[in-house]
C-alpha cells in the first residue's frame, strides 16, 4: 500500500488527495519569426536523434526554461493552493524601521 504525504505542509494524506501538475515552457509568439529561426534545419536535428538511439542520456529538462512538476496536496492545502496558488499573500513587503 502506498503513503503519499502533502507537499506542502508535510502530513500524512488518508482520505482525499489532490495533485497539482505544473508545466514550465517559455511563452513563444509565431508573429516574432527571425531569419535565424527559419534557418535552421529541423528535419537533420530529428534524424540526429533518431540515429543516436535511446542509449544516451536525456538533457535536463531545464536546458530550455521547460518542466514539469507534481504534486500530492492535502484537503486543506488545496485549498489553500486553490485560493492563492502562486503564494502571494505569504509573501509580505519588509518593513524597515527609519534609523
């Protein structure tokens, strides 16, 4: 039997569990085309790697700004998650006393 337990604040989940996946890519705009982006010669790159097999190693996902991410929330930090999923309101401007 398998334990999963919360990402976030680290207890145990029994009952319900929520996963969150999260994809990472850079924003691309077809309008913004170069010279450079059409110079390139994408059919050599797939053979290259059709060739090479699967034996080499995989490049880190992160090489170029891409990823994805998961992962297992409890009931109650998902909702949390759902009110603020990117954390902004933990996050609070430093007062600094005027010395």
């Amino acid at each position: 039997m398998q334990h999963f337990s919360c990402d976030l604040c680290g207890c145990q989940i029994d009952d319900q569990r929520y996963v969150v996946h999260v994809e990472l890519f850079p924003a691309f705009n077809p309008d913004e085309l170069s010279s450079a982006d059409l110079d390139v010669d994408h059919l050599h790159a797939v053979s290259q790697s059709i060739m090479q097999g699967e034996g080499l190693p995989v490049p880190p996902e992160d090489v170029n700004g891409t990823g994805t991410l998961q992962f297992d929330l409890c009931r109650e930090c998902q909702l949390r998650f759902r009110r603020d999923p990117l954390g902004k309101s933990i996050r609070s401007p430093m007062h600094f006393s005027e010395n």
